[in-house]
C-alpha cells in the first residue's frame, strides 16, 4: 500500500538513554563502514578542492574533460577523491552555454556511470592536481570507449 510506509528497524522507548544509546552504536557502524572503504582504497584519503581545479565557466564546454565534484554537493563521508573525480562524457549541461544542467560521467574509480548537475561541478581538475590513480584510470576508460562495440546478433542476420 503506497499510502502507509513501511519501516524495518524502528526502534521505540520511553527512555531517552536507551534510544542515545542506539543512535550512538548505529552512528559508530557508520563510522567503521567509512573507515573500511577509505582502509581498502589503498589510495590516498583527498578531498578535490577549487584550488585543485581552474575556475568554472559555464560557457566552456566540458566533454572529454575530467571534472571535480563540489565536495558540499557530496555527504561527508564521500567527499574524497575516488567519489569526486569524474569523466564528462555527454548531456547538454557539458556544453557550453547548453540549455539543460544534466552532465553524463563515468566515475574515475569504479568507471560506473553517473549523472551530476553542471552546478554540483567544481571545475576541470589541473594536471598537477590530478592523481596518478585517476590518469592511469582516465585512459583505461577512454580507451574502453573508444573500442568498436561488437555488433549484435540481428545486425549479423542481416
């Protein structure tokens, strides 16, 4: 039934200790789960500044580029490198002076596709700035999409 909602882990009581009590266990997994991911990035734990980056324009068009993501577009426990760089690769928000807001990406680190308003960019990243990680990472995807896609079974049939 879409009109009630249903919740899984709810927790009542009269005791305002109890409930702290829960709240602070729940708020420490959290925390052990951050601390996990950063442990297993073997990657240094940065966040992608505006001094890391040129000044945005949005009469400049960013296809091709990699960009960085506003680390305050990001929760805080995501406002690090491998969330933040990410490859434009389309959508009218990457052109210049485009109509829309939508840009089109490919995450540097997993290479999973994604979708960020041109406002949430916080510029293109400088060479200097950009990790060694994510230039080994750039050209991997590049070259993955500039690979001739196999065609399909009907396009043989015909």
């Amino acid at each position: 039934n879409e009109i009630f909602a249903q919740y899984t882990q709810c927790m009542v009581s009269d005791g305002y200790a109890e409930i702290i009590q829960l709240f602070g266990h729940r708020v420490q997994e959290q925390a052990d789960k951050v601390l996990a991911e950063q442990a297993s990035l073997n990657l240094p734990v940065k966040t992608v500044t505006a001094d890391d980056c040129f000044p945005h324009d949005y009469s400049q068009n960013i296809e091709g580029k990699v960009v960085a993501v506003k680390a305050e577009s990001l929760a805080p426990e995501y406002r690090t490198s491998n969330h933040q760089l990410i490859l434009i690769i389309g959508g009218n928000g990457a052109s210049g002076k485009g109509r829309g807001n939508a840009c089109f990406c490919v995450n540097l680190y997993t290479g999973e596709h994604c979708r960020w308003e041109r406002y949430d960019i916080q510029g293109i990243v400088k060479p200097e700035a950009m990790p060694e990680w994510a230039n080994q990472r750039e050209s991997e995807i590049r070259n993955i999409q500039h690979q001739p896609k196999e065609k399909s079974r009907s396009e043989d049939a015909r």
